[in-house]
C-alpha cells in the first residue's frame, strides 16, 4: 500500500492515484461552509414561519371555559382547524384563556374565517360571544424565530449614561399600563360573569321550553287536543 503525505496534513492519504497537482485548489473553510448551511436553515425556517402566520387567526375575548375542542366546534363551520393554540398573559395572576391563535388550512379560509367573525356573532356552546378575530402577525407568537442576519444587543445603563433617562421613563409608564391592564381585566371578568349568568337563564328558559313540548308529546296531550280541535298532526 502506498500514502502519500502532506506537510500540514498530518495523516496519510490512503488513495495510491491522487497526485500533489490536484491538490494546488485551496481547500473551502469550514466555518464558512458550516455558516452558509445555517443561513440557509434560518431562512427556510423563517420562510415557513411566515406562511404559518398568514394561515392563522387571532381570536381575542374568549370565555375562561373555552377548550380547543369548543374552538374546532365552533369555527368547523367554516374551516378546517389544524392547531389551536392559546396565548397566556404573564402579565396578570389570572390563568384564563383571553386569546387564541388558530391555524387554519390556508390563508384564503383564514381570511374567510375572520369575516365571517366580523359579520356574524361566534356561537360557542349554542351561544353567541362577543369574540374579536384578526390576522395573526408575527410578534403575536411566542416560539417566532429571529429573522435572518437580526442580531440582539445587550447593554447594562447605570445613572449618567445617556439612554438612562429614556429607560427611566418606560420603566415607569410599564408600571403605570400594569396598573391600568390589572383594571381592566377585573372589569372583564365581572362583565364575563354578568354575561355568563344572563347565558345561563336563556339555556334554563330553552331547555324548560323543550322540556314541556316532549312531556306533552309522550303523556298524549298533544293527541288529545288535536282531537279535540280535529286537527291532523300529519298534515304537512
């Protein structure tokens, strides 16, 4: 067997045919090759991301009952669910599902879907809800990658530097829109409770309702008024 060695190589080459004269090409770096594998992978990932946010709604002020199941039921009327996912809040002490983002088929029943929200009250559970319905935008999701070539830049301010009166003032209007967003959702959930009440006494009054025609079908009532009237319940 013959190798053929390389100063700064350091191994043998097992391959007896290759001649120094092939190798005169500078060999390709790879980092840079490992680099551009990488750009490629974040673009094709980002690629994809936007086509999901372009099939995918939000939907806001959803009942805290509200299941992915309940969601599929309601929006099967219109369009195929793929996904259901529901944004948290980590901004207030309450776990209640306020939104939603749903993935649809493509973008055409995603656009489909939120006009119809717009024109027509979203039964959920045989009731009407007062939902709001979008287009999902791409900082609406929490697991969106970086866009190709963005970097993030970290940088700690003490008192004296430039930028520190700027964060001093959003630290304090955070503060003050924490406050105000705290207002709000107990207003929400006080509203969601007179809401859920009023529901209630229209599925009691319904259900009363149809209770009464099917006890005066089955107990004969209704054959007896109707021979009374000299009606005939099979008239079409």
């Amino acid at each position: 067997v013959r190798s053929l060695w390389i100063r700064g190589l350091g191994a043998p080459m097992a391959n007896p045919d290759v001649h120094v004269e092939s190798l005169g090409a500078p060999m390709a770096n790879p980092n840079e090759h490992a680099e551009g594998m990488m750009g490629e992978h974040a673009e094709k990932e980002y690629a994809d991301f936007e086509a999901r946010v372009k099939r995918t709604i939000y939907i806001d002020h959803l009942s805290p009952v509200v299941t992915r199941q309940v969601i599929r039921a309601a929006l099967s009327q219109c369009a195929h669910v793929v996904s259901v996912e529901f944004v948290e809040n980590y901004t207030i002490p309450y776990d209640i599902p306020a939104a939603a983002l749903v993935e649809l088929d493509d973008e055409s029943q995603a656009r489909s879907a939120v006009d119809l929200m717009r024109d027509f009250p979203f039964i959920i559970g045989g009731m009407p809800r007062p939902v709001r319905a979008s287009l999902a935008r791409p900082e609406m999701f929490p697991d969106r990658p970086s866009p190709p070539g963005s970097k993030m830049e970290f940088l700690w301010l003490k008192q004296g530097d430039p930028e520190y009166d700027g964060m001093s003032k959003l630290k304090s209007l955070a503060k003050r829109q924490e406050a105000e967003n705290m207002a709000l959702i107990k207003n929400i959930l006080e509203e969601e409770k007179e809401l859920a009440a009023q529901q209630q006494i229209m599925l009691d009054a319904n259900y009363y309702k149809y209770d009464l025609l099917e006890n005066i079908v089955q107990n004969g009532t209704v054959k007896n008024l109707a021979g009374h009237y000299r009606v005939n319940l099979f008239d079409g």
